[in-house]
C-alpha cells in the first residue's frame, strides 16, 4: 500500500510541476518588440520623474546634518 500511494504523489508532483512550468511560460513569454520597447520606455520614464521628485523634495534634519539613520546604532560584532 506504501508503494503504491508513493507512485501517486510522483505522478501528482509531476502534473503539479507540468501546470507551475506552464502558467510561469504563459507570464514570462516574450512580447513583441515594440510592446517591450513601450514598456520599458514607461518604467524609464516613471523612475525619471520619481528621481526628479526626490530631488527637489526638501531635506529634512537628518539630510541637512550628514548623518544616517543608524549612525547611533552599536556595532554588531561579527
């Protein structure tokens, strides 16, 4: 009975690992090039205006004093 339950989660594996392989190769497959083009054109753009955002955000106490957040932290021995 052992033996038999232990060919049946093989094969449940198997068809389980078939299905993920599947449904990744759906998600992961390759766009036509100017839908990549588009999309990689939009995250370059976004990224660009969030650095401009930060830029001209205002430095807050920590910023204008040159320290870091953990600048008070005790060192971790290793």
């Amino acid at each position: 009975m052992h033996e038999r339950s232990e060919k049946a989660a093989r094969i449940l594996f198997l068809v389980a690992g078939g299905l993920a392989g599947a449904g990744a190769a759906l998600f992961l497959a390759p766009q036509a090039g100017r839908a990549t083009r588009g999309r990689v054109g939009r995250r370059l753009r976004r990224a660009a205006r969030r650095a401009r955002a930060l830029r001209e955000e205002p430095l807050g106490a920590n910023e204008r004093s040159g320290a870091r957040p953990h600048d008070d932290a005790p060192a971790v021995a290793s």
